[in-house]
C-alpha cells in the first residue's frame, strides 16, 4: 500500500510539467502552428525563472520571470512562423537551440564561480488532510484543477478558443468572418509560451531549488507528441501526461526493489519513452490534424 501511495504521489508530481506543457503545445497547434521551440522555452524558464528567484529572494518574481520568458519565446516564434512566413520545423528547432545556449551561457556568466551548486528555499509541498498522495506542490494542484480544466474551457466554450480553432483549421474562411488571423495566433502562441515556461520553472522553483545541465531532459518533445497522442484535446493530452509520470515513477522505483537490479537500469530508464511511442503508434493512425497545421496563411 505504502508503494502504491508513493508512486501515486510521484506520478502527479513527474506529470506537472507534462501537463504545462501539452496544454501550452496544444492552443499552438489548435491555431494551427508546431511549436517545436518547446523544449528551448521550458529550459529558458527553469533557468530564468531560478536565476530571477535567486537573486531576488521571490519565488514569486522568479515564476514571473518565467512567465515573461515564455511570452517573449512564444512572441518570437509567432513572429517567425506567421509574420515572417519561416518554416516552422526550422523556427521552431532554432528558438530552441537559441534559448538552450542562452540560458546555458548566462547560468556561466552568473553562477560559474560558484563553489557549490547554487539553490533556493523552493515551494513547499501541501499535505491537505494528511494525505501522503495528495502531498504535492501548489504548482501541481493548479495544472490539475486549474490549468487543464480552464485550458479545456476556454478552447472548447469561449469565442478565444473558437477563434484559435478557426484559424487552425481554415485561415481564409476564418479571415472572411472577421477573425484577425495573425493576432489570434500571436496570442494563442504567447499563451502556450507562457505554460511551457511555468512547466520549466516548476523543475527548479518547486521539485528541485536549483538548476543544472539537462535539467528538462527532452520533456518538450515529449509533450508534442502527448499532443498528438491527445489527437489535440487537452483531457487525453493530460491522460497521456499521466501515463507516461506513472512509468516514469514506476521505473524509478523498480530500480531499488530486490530482484530487478539484473536489469539494465538503461533499460528501464527508456521504459517511460517507449510506452509513448507504442502508444503514438497505436492511436496516432488515422488522425485528423487541424486543416491548416503547419500552413502558413497569408491574407490575398
């Protein structure tokens, strides 16, 4: 029971940045664009988001700070895919390389004297009623109960997300209703950003209090193809995000347990990333992407 406790509480936890992620991915991809600049936005905001909260003392200035880093990849990429007409793929994997190098070039420039690994007092874990499963960080309770859900609500009940679902499947008819096509998807990029570089932040100002190398590991890239496997609706992008934490947690813990030090810890390492290529392939045949995914529209 103490096992299934833990690793319930370690799945929601390993998720929280998965569901950022995805729900931020997936109001791109709704309006029509790859944002493969994922993975570079998180690590932007993992790194800001822990040099502003290091420096200022604030965790909260720190997850502003990552906020505002978000908003500004998302504007970028907005500008290179709709303004300027750039390939997505080639935007997006540069905005990436760009933010990796520029975070890893200022943590250089601010912390490479430091002795030690720099941290900070990171958020609290909350344990309501005692409950050892539900003892998570405040960041985890919004992506489950505020996040997802409000993601969720405003894509599918509010003239925004209907707006943003225009312009990502028809561009032109959506232009001759009155939508304003470039600004709609300005705005649903900038929202992503910002949720993809929450989800960074959530590494540093609340699981870990401080910031390495590598720190998101791929988990952008992960989130694209939860999207895909969500075939672009936030509930099963959040089902997937769950999936792939509860693995994830699960080969953690397999690791410890007598009997399965025999196997390659490699191996379960990779478990969490097979079971979500198995599960792409499995639900990812026959999609219906958004009409106008990958398209750039320019108005005649």
């Amino acid at each position: 029971m103490t096992f299934l406790i833990d690793l319930v509480a370690a799945t929601l936890r390993n998720a929280t940045p998965l569901v950022y992620g995805t729900v931020g991915e997936t109001y791109a991809e709704r309006a029509g664009v790859l944002n493969l600049g994922i993975e570079g936005t998180m690590y932007a905001g993992a790194f800001f988001g822990f040099a502003a909260a290091h420096a200022s003392g604030s965790l909260t200035v720190g997850l502003l700070t990552a906020v505002a880093v978000g908003l500004a990849a998302g504007a970028l990429m907005a500008f290179l895919s709709v303004t300027v007409g750039t390939n997505q793929h080639v935007a997006g994997i540069g905005i990436t390389l760009l933010l990796v190098g520029v975070s890893e070039f200022s943590n250089r420039l601010v912390f490479g004297g430091a002795g030690t690994l720099p941290k900070i007092e990171s958020y609290a874990l909350l344990s309501p009623f005692g409950l050892r499963a539900l003892s998570q960080y405040a960041l985890t309770y919004v992506a489950f109960l505020a996040v997802a859900p409000l993601g969720w609500w405003v894509l599918a009940r509010t003239s925004l997300g209907l707006n943003i679902r225009a312009v990502g499947e028809n561009p032109e008819a959506a232009d001759a209703a009155g939508i304003d096509v470039a600004r709609t998807r300005y705005l649903a990029l900038m929202i992503g950003g910002a949720l993809m570089a929450i989800g960074g932040a959530f590494f540093t100002l609340a699981a870990l209090g401080s910031f390495t190398l590598g720190i998101i590991a791929g988990r952008g890239w992960v989130c694209i193809a939860l999207v895909i496997f969500g075939r672009w609706r936030i509930g099963r992008g959040v089902l997937g995000a769950l999936l792939f934490a509860a693995v994830y947690a699960l080969q953690l813990r397999l690791r410890i347990l007598p009997g399965w030090d025999a196997v390659p810890f490699e191996l379960l390492l990779a478990l969490p990333y097979l079971v979500v290529i198995a599960a792409l392939a499995l639900s990812g045949r026959n999609v219906d992407y958004p009409g106008a995914y990958l398209k750039p529209y320019r108005r005649a």
